[in-house]
C-alpha cells in the first residue's frame, strides 16, 4: 500500500497517528480533518481552533499540498469553465467544471501528463512529468467548489492522465472524497474513465464495485485499436473485453465505453457493425465523441452526418448510445490542450 505524508493525503488514521507521534492530542485529528475536507480550508492557518504550536509541529514532516489557480477560462455559451491549477513544484494541471440540471460535475486529472500515448490525444504529447497524489486530485474539487460557491455533486476522473496507472492514489481519493467525514459525494455520482489497463478493471471491480467505469474503445477490433492507443499492444480486445464483462457481473453496474469517431478511420459502416457484435449482450452505454482535433496530429472530426448514421446503427441493434454534447467548446479544444497551451505560452510544468 502506498503512502503519503501530506496532511490532505492522509486517512483520519494516518493523521491520527502523526499528531500522537509529535506529542499532540487525537482529537485534533478530528478538528483538522474537518477543516481540510469539508470546511475546504485553503491554508493552514484557517484552521482557527487548532494552536500553532500544534500546526507547526506536525507541518515540520507533513505539507499543506494542494492546487493553486492560475488561470479561469468561462464559456459564454453554457458556463462551462476550465481551470488551470500549479502544484507546489511547478507542475500544471487542468479540470474542468461543468453545469447540469442533475448538478454540477468537476471533471479532474489524475497525473500531471501522461504516457499511455494514445494517438489523438494532446495530453500524452509531453509524456508523464508525475503522479498526483491523492490531495492533488481531491484538491482540484475543494479548490472549484470554493472559489465558485457551487456545490460539486459528480466527479468524472477523465482529465489528463491515467488513473488506473496511478492506482492507490486514485483509491484514496475516492475513499476520502466518497466518506461522511469529507465532501460525502457518493460512489455511484463517480466515473472513472481508463484507456484499458487490464489487471486494474478487475482489481477496481473488487474494490469500488458502484462506481461507474467508462472504457476508451475508439475501436472495434485490436488493429484497428493498436494504431490508436499503444495499451492495446500490451492487452487484447478480448481480455479487455473479457475483463469489461467481470466488471459488469461483479458490480451489477452498466458499464461506459467512450468511442471518439474520426473521420475515415473508425467511424464507417462496418466498423459501427463490428462494434454491435463486440457488446452484443453486455449492460452497456456508448458514448461517441467526435474527435476533437489537436494540431500535432492529422485526425479529422467524422461529419455529422457520418456521426448520425454510425449512431443510428447501433440503436437499431437496440444498444444504448449517446452522442457527447460537446461542452465549453469556446474556452479550448481536446484534453489537455490548456495544459500544453499554457507551456507553449511559456509557462512551467
Ligand atoms: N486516460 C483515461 C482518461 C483520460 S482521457 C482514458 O484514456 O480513458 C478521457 C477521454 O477523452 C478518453 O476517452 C480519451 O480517449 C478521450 N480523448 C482524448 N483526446 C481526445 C480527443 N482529441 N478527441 C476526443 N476524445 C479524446
């Protein structure tokens, strides 16, 4: 199991346990916990009934880390709004805030970049800088909750990065954000979106079994999906699927499989017909994303009406699909494209 010694990393018993080690009481444990997770402090020095004396002591060995905004970006056209935020080391990393009518939805990142590699995806361009910890990801959601008075209800962890290749952290977060004691959002107004690590779908089935799991498919058979995500060299569309279907038994739960079309590569009639075949019989939701372009690549969105027909034809075959509403269109374009925009512009991370 892994570690972190940051203060908004650590579990009630973790900070138990450090408070006792520098000579201080366990209550206190109790009282920090609360400021940090559900009144959101965003220092410590907010923390008013806690002593200095106490503080210093246990800062001594366990940061305050967290997420600063360093840039807002607003969509005039439906109040979409994207988040730049640095980390204590320079690191940049970006999420974004989304208004439904079942609530508002934070979407975070998981990693400051990413290595995975997937072709059409700017976030991976500048490969992995490190991991988040579990404070980094939660933080993004106190620190949008604060600055916007709006209330997060869903978290979706599909911003930059890999969750599932920053497993313990991811787990933590969920345990800490999911619990009583912190913001109490509940596993079922939680979706994970990973690119297909598979041994990770079978752990988190037996871990988080109410979560809802979206799988980045983008393509009907391993050819296809090898020239798209380098992950699908290293497992199969069978033991993916394979492993999709374990995580729909154990967990009772429809799973999510995320489907970007770009145009004359995945997105014709035959690729829409092996796809039916793929899911035939399993509890599952499509999701078609038209591909949103970056400049360092030379994927074309599919046309709209390409779009329509590739959607119509799974619905004849009575699989439930959705085209994504494309959200904040006018603020930036694909997954971490602010990120990289704001390192071309000259900024760290
Ligand atoms: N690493 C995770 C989560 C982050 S990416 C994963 O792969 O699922 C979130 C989703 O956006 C994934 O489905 C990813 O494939 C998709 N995506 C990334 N870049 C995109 C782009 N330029 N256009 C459309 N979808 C994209």
């Amino acid at each position: 199991m892994a570690e972190w010694i940051d203060i908004r990393s650590m579990n009630m018993e973790e900070l138990t346990d450090a408070l006792v080690e520098v000579g201080e009481k366990k209550f206190r444990a109790k009282q920090i916990y609360g400021w940090v997770h559900q009144k959101l402090v965003r220092s410590p020095e907010e923390m008013k009934n806690v002593p200095k004396s106490c503080l210093d002591k246990l800062l001594k060995d366990h940061p305050f880390y967290g997420v600063n905004e360093v840039e807002r970006h607003v969509s005039k056209i439906d109040g979409t709004m994207k988040f730049l935020f640095s980390l204590h080391d320079g690191n940049i990393v970006e999420s974004v805030l989304m208004k439904y009518k079942h609530g508002n939805s934070v979407c975070i990142s998981s990693q400051a970049g990413c290595r995975m590699g997937c072709r059409f995806c700017a976030s991976t361009l500048l490969g992995l800088s490190r991991n988040l910890y579990p404070s980094e990801m939660l933080d993004q959601i106190y620190a949008i909750q604060k600055a916007t008075g709006e209330r997060v209800s869903h978290i979706v962890v599909m911003g930059t990065g890999e969750p599932f290749d920053n497993f313990e952290a991811l787990c933590r977060m969920i345990e800490m954000i999911s619990a009583p004691e912190g913001l109490n959002i509940g596993h079922r107004n939680i979706t994970v979106s990973t690119c297909g690590i598979v041994p990770k779908i079978y752990e988190f089935a037996d871990r988080n079994p109410q979560i809802t799991l979206a799988i980045s498919l983008h393509a009907p058979n391993d050819e296809m999906r090898r020239n798209l995500m380098p992950i699908a060299n290293r497992y199969s569309m069978e033991e993916l699927m394979k492993a999709a279907r374990y995580y729909v038994d154990q967990t009772r739960r429809r799973i999510t499989f995320e489907y970007s079309l770009v145009k004359g590569v995945n997105d014709r009639k035959e690729d829409a017909a092996q796809l039916t075949e793929l899911v035939r019989g399993l509890n599952c939701h499509i999701n078609l994303i038209p591909v949103n372009p970056i400049k360092e690549r030379d994927f074309v969105q599919s046309d709209q009406n390409n779009v329509t027909a590739f959607k119509h034809m799974l619905e004849r075959q009575h699989i439930q699909v959705t085209v994504r509403r494309e959200m904040g269109r006018d603020i930036s374009a694909a997954c971490g494209q602010l990120r990289k925009g704001y390192k071309e512009r000259g900024g760290n991370g």
